[in-house]
C-alpha cells in the first residue's frame, strides 16, 4: 500500500457550493443565502462540510482504487469551516504502526486544518 495518499484539491466558489446544494438538495441558508449567513455567527457563507469531505475520498480513490475504497472506514472530525473563495486539499499519510490506516485532512489555502481523522482500508 502507498505510503502517502495523493492530494486532491478543489477551489469553493459559489456555483460550485449551488451545485452541491442541487446535488445534496441541502438549501440551508448558511450555504445557499449571504445575507442570513452574514448575521449568524459564522458571519458569512460556509460550504457543506460533505463536499469538502469528498476531497479525502477522492485522494483515497484516485491512490487505492475503487475496490479499496469501498471497504474503508472513515473517522473524522469537521474543525473548521470552509468559505467562500477557499481553497481545499485532501490527502493522508499511513500510520507506520498500523499498516492500512491512514491519517487523513482535508487542509485549506492557509494550510489550516479543516477536516481531520483517520481511514482504515479493508485489506
């Protein structure tokens, strides 16, 4: 198994976050609406936690295929929210103690942290 997942990033921008929420039918207005955004206290528009979610199965994907995908177990925690106009990169690296299981992130521009965890493939 590879050592390292591949990156995979993808650029959030408004149509992209209308998408997902046609996609997911997930209008909720803290995604879909800036004006109710801007008064809560995330003040502003945030992303669908799932898409940026995606990026880490995408980077299990395009390393380990789909059958390897299809057994793995992801547990993760959301520690930050994505925005309008960011920027964000999934990828992993596999524990050395514990072959098959990746600790996982999906990172934004600033290389903050968005989404953290660990995937274990099924081997």
């Amino acid at each position: 198994m590879p050592k390292q997942l591949e990156p995979v990033s993808l650029m959030i921008e408004m149509p992209t976050i209308m998408a997902y929420a046609d996609l997911t039918d997930d209008y909720n207005p803290i995604h879909v609406d800036r004006e109710f955004a801007e008064k809560t206290e995330m003040k502003g528009i945030i992303a669908h936690g799932t898409m940026s979610l995606n990026m880490i199965w995408r980077s299990l994907r395009q390393t380990l295929g789909n059958e390897a995908v299809a057994g793995t177990r992801l547990d993760i925690r959301f520690v930050r929210p994505v925005r309008e106009n960011d920027v964000v990169t999934g990828g992993g690296v596999e524990r050395e103690d514990t072959p098959g299981t990746y600790d996982v992130w999906v990172r934004n521009q600033k290389d903050e942290p968005v989404i953290t965890g660990t995937a274990t493939v099924s081997q």
